[in-house]
C-alpha cells in the first residue's frame, strides 16, 4: 500500500497578498486566458524566468497579484485570480492581517457588515469595504466580528492557525474527496491502526510543497502530530514521493532520513 504525494499549493497567504510566493498550478487568467509558458516566446517575447517550462500564473515583478502571459497574440497577459488561504500565518497567530472570507463566528452567527450600523453600532467605519468578513482591528486574540443577532454583540471567529500546515478538500474528477495537505508538517495517519509514519514536507521542486493524499482507491484523512517515529519507507519515483506502509505491519522503526 502506498501513499502518493502530488505537490500543488492553490492559495495566496495573507501575509503575501500579491502572490510573490505563490507556486500553485493556476494556468487561466481572470479573463478566461490560457497563459503561455515561461519558457516560450511566442506568442509574446519576454525577459521573465525563461527557465521555468511550465505555465503557471506566477508574480516575478511585484504587480499587484499573480499573473501570466497569455497564449492569445492580442492580448500580452492578464492577472490570475487565486484565492486567499482560509488560515492565520504562524507570523501571525492573531490574525491582526487576515483578509479571508470567513463571515460566521464561533458559534455559527453570521456577521454584520462592517459598514452597517444595526443591529449594532460601532465605531470601526474604516473598515466598511471589508464587507462582512471577520477581522481584527483592535489586537483582539483572534479575527472576530459584530453579529446579525440583537442580542450577541459581537463573537470571535473560527479561524484554522495555518502554522506549519494546511489541510483543505476537493473533489477530484471521480467525484471522490481528496484532502490537500500543504507545508512543511509531521503528520499521524488514521489509515495505520496504531502505527505512526512521519513526513517531513519541505521544499520539493519550485518551492511546492502541498500534497494530495491517497492510498490506494481510498483516500484517508491525516492529522497533524508531534515528533513521530517513522514507520515507513521514503521513496522517488517519477518526480513523485511515495511512502511504502509495509514496514508498519510491525513495530515501528526508528526514523529514516528523508530522501533527497
């Protein structure tokens, strides 16, 4: 049995609005334009990470957002519209910088918009752009918000602490859940009885290190965990890192180093 890890990060932190870290798989602008590859000059000639041979919306010169060359002779390029991580940076615990789009609190009020005065009244009119999105202006121990309710005030948010790493889902092209897990994290499997295996996500190739989970048809929710002990094989096959369960089948091994 193996676990197969396909590297993709499809998100842009909050704490990197323009996208100048992104390594996601993005290749379609916001208009609807295929971009072309880095490497290719045609139909557009440029200066602008010629190496790279894919064509992934990328920031290499500060704009304000992800973007890439198009594959339509009339149009040069066009910004890429990725999404901002539901998460709070580990540089960030307090998420004084989230601009996510949560908009329910903790206990599932939903928010009132920062611009409306009722049912609520306050004094954050600086913030009326925001929409009805959790925030926190005033250094509070998380992003919160007023409520709809007349009769909560206002209740912090349920916002996840990306930390180290981040856990999302999607559906694949089967209609079957695959969970996206991304960063540099140790993780407990719920596939492995009592048998823990340790994967070290690091910088793999281009900086990507978000990875889809599956073993074998099935797909297994990961948990993020301490310091384990490794109970499993590395290997690289095709570009790809797999982690071969049968030495769980026993006791748990000492760490293996990753391979490079």
């Amino acid at each position: 049995m193996t676990l197969v890890f396909v590297f993709t990060v499809e998100c842009v932190t909050h704490d990197d609005p323009r996208g100048q870290k992104y390594r996601g798989t993005m290749a379609t602008t916001e208009s609807g334009y295929t971009c072309q590859k880095w490497s290719s000059q045609s139909p557009h000639q440029h200066t602008l990470l010629k190496t790279e041979t894919h064509n992934y919306c990328r920031n290499p010169d500060n704009e304000p957002g992800v973007w890439c060359y198009t594959t339509n002779p009339k149009k040069r390029w066009d910004f890429c519209s990725v999404p901002v991580c539901q998460c709070l940076g580990a540089d960030d615990p307090k998420g004084l910088k989230y601009n996510g789009l949560v908009n329910k609190t903790k206990s599932g009020k939903k928010c009132q918009a920062w611009g409306k005065q009722r049912p609520h009244s306050h004094s954050f009119q600086r913030l009326a752009d925001q929409g009805n999105f959790c925030r926190n202006p005033d250094s509070e121990a998380a992003p919160w918000c007023y409520t709809t309710s007349s009769g909560t005030r206002w209740e912090l948010c349920d916002i996840p602490d990306c930390g180290q790493c981040e856990i999302k889902q999607e559906r694949s092209r089967n209609c079957k859940i695959i969970y996206k897990v991304s960063g540099k994290c140790f993780f407990e499997s719920s596939a492995i009885s009592n048998c823990k295996f340790k994967a070290n996500l690091g910088a793999y190739r281009n900086g990507v290190t978000e990875a889809s989970v599956v073993i074998a048809d099935k797909v297994h929710i990961l948990k993020e965990g301490g310091s384990l002990r490794t109970c499993a094989e590395f290997e690289m096959k095709n570009d790809v890192l797999t982690i071969v369960e049968d030495t769980c089948k026993q006791s748990c091994r000492p760490p293996i180093p990753p391979t490079k």
